[in-house]
C-alpha cells in the first residue's frame, strides 16, 4: 500500500511543514481573489463602497470641521478629513479582521467546504489563516484607495515619512484583531453559536470599539473612566499611532490616552507594547480556544454540518 | 501498518449525540437578544448548553476491512452510516470503542486525515461554486501539499479519469449536479491514500454516469492498492462492486459478508415487481406471504401506480398477491417476478429480521 509521498512528514522537519503550510496559505489567496473576480460586480462596488463611506465622513466632517478641529486638540493636527480618513479606514480594517475569522467558519460550516478543509491533512488552524488571506487582500489595497480618495477628492493630507513604521503598525494591529477574531470564531464550535450575534465580536466591536476607541472624534470627549475602558481595546492604539504617524499636522509626542499619560514612555512606544502585548496573549489563546472547540465539535457531532 | 493489517478495524464502537439544543423561541434569550448575552452571560450559556433528546447513533459497531478491498457500508436513511465513516474520517469521535484507521489510533485524527480520502455528495459537496471544475480540484491538491506542477497534473489525471477534462473551464454552478459528483470524485482521485471513503457517491446520477462513477471505484481505485469504503443507500448495481458489505439498522451491523452470502440470507424470497393503471392501496389485509409493499405512484397523465411486493417464496404467491392488489381497483399493466437483490435486505429492517430468523 502506497502512502503519499507528498504529505509524508519525519519528526523535526520544521521547514518543509512551514514550506507547505505556506504553500496551502497561497493557495487560500489565490482562491479567495479567484473568488472575489468571479463575482464582477463586486469590484465595482468594493471603490463606490470606498467612496460613498470617504463622501459620507466628507460631508459630516465639512459641518463639523470647525468645532471638530478645536476637540482633535494639538496630537491629532487640525485636519478632521484627515483624522476621520484614518479612521474610517483603520475601522475597516480591524473589522473585518475581527469579523471574518467567525463569518468565514460559518459559512464554511453551511456550505460544507469544512469537511472537506478538516480532511485535508494541514492543521485544523491553516483555513483560519487561509481565510484571513482575502483579509489582507482587501484590506491593504482598501486602506491605500481610502487615503487617496480623502486626499484627492476630499481635501485629507497624509505625510509618507513615517510610512515604514506605520506599516509595522498595521502588521500589530492585523495579529491583535485576528487574536480577538480567532476567540470569536471558537465559540462557533465552542459554545455552539451557530446563529444570531456572536457575543465576542458583538461587545468588542459592536459596542467598545464602536463607542470608545475614537474612530469618529478622539477619546478625549469621553468621561474619564470611559477613556480607562477604551484603553482595553486594540482599536485605541492602532488609531492613536496612525494618526501620528499619518496626519502632518499631528505631534508624535503628547499624550493622550490615560495609559499614555501614566507611563514615561513615548506614546507611540505605549502603543506599540500595547499592540504587541495584546497579540502575545489574544492570538494564542485565540488558537488553544479554536483548537477546543473543534475538538469539542468532534466529540459532539457539531463539527461539520451533515450527518 | 503492514499488507496484513486491516486498514480499518473499529471495535464496539459507539457514538451518542448529545441531542439538540432548545428552541429559544419566544424565550426571552430571544427578545432580549445580545443585550441579555452581556448581563447574564452565565445563564444564558447554562441554558443553551441544555441537552434534550440524545440520539443513539451507533451502537457496538465492530468492523474489519482489509487492505484492497471494495466494503460497503449500507442502510436505510437514518441508519448511521453517515456517522460510521466521519468516525473513520476523524471528522466525529466515537463515544465509545476504539479502533485504528489506516494502522493510527481513532485519536490521532491528524495522522488519519493523511492517510484518508472523503468524497461525500451532501450539501454543497465542499465546492466552491464560483469557481472553475479545474480550480476546485487543483486548490485540493494544494491544501494536500502538492507542488504546483504536480497539482496541475494530477487534476488533469483525476478530470480526465471522470471525464471532466473538457468542461474543467466550466464554473462548478453551470454544471449539472451528475458532473459536479465527478468533480468530487475527481478530488478522490488526485490521492494515493490507503482508505477512501466514498459517502453515497452516486445519488443524484443517470444510469450511465453511475455504472462509470462505479466502474473506477472497482477498477481504478483497487489496482492503485486503495482501500474503498462505499457508503449507500441504494444498493442497486452494488452487487459487482463490493467484495463485503455491511448492513446498518438502526446503529447496528446487522449483517457482514460478501453480496452473495447477504443475499442468501433471503433464498427464501421472491420480489414482485408490478405497474398498475389507477389502483389504491387495497382495503383489506394482505396475504400472509407478503412481507412488504413499497407502492410507488408515478406522476403523469397515465396514472401509472409502481408496486415493489417482496413475498415468501411460496406455490401461488402472484396470483394471491394479484387478486389483493385488484381488490383496490385499477388494472395491472405490467408483471415480473426476480430473485432479491442487495438492496432488497435493507429495504426493510423488519423485512431483513425476519428473513434471519
């Protein structure tokens, strides 16, 4: 009886197992964009949704530039196009980072694409990240036509000087909402939420983020013990730190967030450790809670649809 | 694992479902939806997590399949064979028993997931739809690990051996659902795995496509040295394909042996097969010697009325079976008479029993 020379793995050979993960990972992508193409329409309305929502913060940011600009305050320049650009376009971006890994494993769920992921012999975690290719696929090409429809049609004004570090940035903030996406995911399997509102993704997103992490005016207006709370959440840190970086009328010093102001450090600095500490505890619990759950699933029988 | 070693051996397995949720409808989880998720999230994760109605699924399912050889696993619906081969798929655990797949431990479900191919025709097949034929098995092979140039040719191998390899440009949502069970059985085909596990492979498909579909499962997989497990609840044209079968009822191995040693099981009966103009089910009791009527009628302006009566071999038994079924009204059109088959000892569990007894 033949094995298959290819997927036969010796104990230790870390590399061509990194090597073909790697490999089903690309395979992900190219899937995912051969997907999004099929469907022609959606290209079409991937920019009108780009631009509609830009217009949208265009038009509110035209009322309110005025009083909006006094409240940004010196740390965030006086440019309210340019604050809500990144915004909105770092919202984005979490989103669906936070988002997908939960949409994406139901849908793979009711369509039945799950068995046949959790029968080929990658990790039961490769279609996790695999989905999170079209993630990063939609994601970066929409945070660059967000910034240049803010800059070119609506007056917004980035600076590209810090643009390296800011890249780094979106890479934290990328591994921190994915840790909370994968959490969100693992209560598909692990507390059975087939329907309805995940919880997860319904308090961090839905009410934090929405809330207190400053996507539409800076946590400064919010009450005091409001501010503590939105520290909790990555979204805080990933708008302070992109703003600083982005808008030129911005200051990289000054503090503004309470756990900025409490530490002696630089406030890009605090956010970079509390983006970095964040994914060093979301992310792998993230996996050890999706791990249980598809381990629950199989002792339950919930882990694919059809019996 | 050596070429003795059975490639599936599976002992007292048992698997309980621990049964469906309540409905939250009307509750007030429901009305108060996420906002209750926050304030009481203890409560509401107690209650949903309340079991009713735990389903028995298998009960003490001993099985060995050998390497080589073309098993069946047949039933009636709701007899578990679904639930037998995702056990051997590593896709569910078994409650209780053990049992090694492909010479790997029940538990070591990441050693079996190499070592084993899943073709199942439920739902969306686990295709894309979007997507091309040739694209949704080239991007199995990828997640199988294969190199780029290997996946291409081994998807032009596996189209080409289903007779895909001219529509392979064609989306998976224009075509015909007969074509899109080749596609999966393609993806079978793209492995050398010790076990395939092939899960009502051909529902759904014409006659011609079907004895094809069951000529590679005969011919094409064993000559690669593959194991085949065929799961089916439609045992017709069966009897050529499977060295052994086993037949499920209600969770149970009911019967294991070659289709000639199940089917003996029913010398004893003949099967009528009968096609009437009109005719209702007939009034009054049924002769003694029919064990079982399947009435079929067909839609149509003929009003054509299709009866399966499966009777004890006995002097006289059409002409007692053909004065019943007048009774009813209608006029017969159509009359043979045949040895069982395969699918005539699932037909019916009361029917197999008793052929046993």
């Amino acid at each position: 009886m033949s094995a298959r020379p290819q997927v036969s793995r010796a104990k230790g050979q870390l590399w061509p197992t990194l090597r073909r993960e790697l490999a089903t990972l690309w395979a992900f992508a190219v899937r995912e964009y051969r997907m999004w193409q099929s469907y022609r329409v959606n290209q079409l309305m991937w920019l009108v949704n780009i631009f509609v929502t830009t217009l949208l913060f265009f038009l509110i940011g035209e009322m309110v530039k005025g009083q909006a600009a006094r409240l940004l305050g010196p740390a965030y320049g006086n440019n309210y196009m340019s604050f809500i650009v990144v915004g909105v376009a770092i919202n984005v971006f979490l989103y669906t980072n936070l988002a997908d890994p939960y949409t994406r494993i139901a849908r793979s769920y009711y369509n039945g694409t799950m068995d046949l992921l959790l029968l080929s012999p990658m990790s039961v975690f490769t279609p996790l990240f695999g989905f999170m290719t079209k993630s990063i696929l939609d994601d970066y090409p929409r945070l660059f036509v967000v910034g240049a429809f803010g800059m070119l049609l609506f007056g917004a004004a980035f600076r590209f000087q810090y643009s390296l570090i800011a890249i780094g940035f979106t890479v934290l903030i990328l591994a921190s909402s994915f840790g909370i996406g994968m959490i969100s995911a693992s209560s598909f399997y692990l507390l059975n939420i087939k329907r309805g509102t995940e919880p997860v993704r319904f308090l961090v997103q839905g009410l934090l983020a929405t809330l207190l992490a400053g996507t539409y005016y800076p946590v400064t207006v919010l009450p005091r013990p409001l501010q503590w709370l939105a520290c909790l959440i990555p979204h805080t840190y990933a708008f302070d730190a992109l703003r600083r970086l982005m808008d030129p009328g911005a200051e990289l010093g000054g503090a503004v967030l309470p756990v900025q102001q409490a530490l002696p450090w630089p406030p890009l600095l605090v956010d970079g450790l509390a983006l970095g500490l964040m994914t060093l505890i979301l992310v792998p619990l993230g996996l050890l809670l999706y791990g249980r759950g598809i381990e629950k699933a199989r002792r339950d029988g919930t882990l694919t649809r059809w019996q | 694992m050596t070429a003795s070693q059975p490639v599936v051996e599976l002992v007292d397995i048992g698997k309980t479902y621990p049964g469906t949720e309540p409905s939250l409808r009307g509750t007030k989880l429901e009305t108060l939806g996420p906002a209750l998720w926050l304030k009481k999230l203890g409560r509401a994760l107690r209650l949903t997590a309340v079991s009713e109605n735990a389903v028995q699924a298998l009960e003490e399912v001993s099985l060995r399949i050998h390497p080589g050889e073309v098993f069946g696993i047949l039933g009636a619906n709701g007899s578990g064979k679904t639930t037998l081969v995702k056990i051997m798929a590593g896709l569910l655990a078994p409650s209780r028993g053990s049992g090694r797949v492909a010479g790997w431990s029940l538990h070591r479900t990441a050693e079996i997931r190499r070592r084993v191919s899943y073709v199942s025709t439920t739902g969306w097949m686990g295709l894309e739809w979007a997507l091309t034929a040739e694209e949704n098995v080239r991007f199995f092979a990828r997640l199988c690990g294969m190199s780029g140039a290997l996946a291409k040719e081994r998807t032009d191998q596996a189209l080409a051996a289903v007779g895909l390899l001219a529509d392979r440009q064609k989306a998976v949502s224009a075509l015909s659902n007969g074509m899109r069970q080749r596609v999966i059985l393609a993806r079978a085909l793209l492995l050398r795995t010790p076990l395939v596990l092939l899960d009502e492979p051909t529902v759904g498909l014409d006659p011609v496509h079907r004895n094809e579909m069951l000529r590679l499962v005969r011919e094409v997989l064993p000559a690669r040295g593959q194991t085949v497990v065929l799961v089916d609840h439609q045992a017709d044209a069966l009897e050529g394909v499977l060295d052994r079968a086993a037949i499920l009822a209600e969770g149970r191995v009911e019967r294991l042996g070659t289709p000639g040693e199940l089917v003996s099981a029913l010398r004893q009966v003949r099967v009528l097969e009968l096609l009437t103009r009109g005719g209702d089910m007939p009034a009054g009791p049924a002769p003694a010697l029919v064990r079982q009527v399947v009435r079929t009628p067909r839609p149509g302006p003929l009003a054509l009325t299709h009866w399966r009566i499966r009777v004890s071999e006995q002097p006289h038994a059409l002409e007692s079976v053909l004065v019943w079924l007048l009774s009813g009204g209608g006029e017969v059109v159509q009359v043979s008479e045949r040895a069982p088959a395969l699918a005539d000892l699932f037909a019916s569990s009361s029917l197999a029993a008793e052929a046993g007894a």
